[in-house]
C-alpha cells in the first residue's frame, strides 16, 4: 500500500517500468497488466488506472 498525492503519475511510472523490465510487447500482455492493476488496486482507482492505461498505451506504442 502506498500513499500518493498523484496516483495517476505514480501509476503511469509503474506501468512504464514493468513494461520495459518485463519486456512486455503484445496486446495481451498489456491486457494482463491491465487486469493485474485492477486486481491490485482498490475500485476508486479504477478510473484512473483505465485512464493511465489508455495513456500509456498510445505512448508505448506509438513509439514502436
């Protein structure tokens, strides 16, 4: 458990990081890790993990 005063940023770092350390390049991993921020983390969260997915996910991406 963590406490944040930006939990949207602090997740966007941790998405970015175990996509680049778990070398995570498919639509399904990043479905996976998806569904393991939303397993972990409590549902007022939700939103804003979806919203930082969505982000990072463009970003990542776009970039390959």
């Amino acid at each position: 458990m963590k406490c944040s005063y930006d939990p949207g940023q602090d997740f966007k770092q941790s998405m970015l990081d175990m996509i680049y350390e778990k070398e995570l390049n498919s639509s399904q991993d990043m479905v996976d890790l998806l569904q393991c921020y939303l397993t972990l983390n409590h549902p007022r969260y939700h939103d804003i993990i979806v919203k930082v997915f969505t982000d990072v996910w463009s970003e990542v991406f776009q970039a390959l």
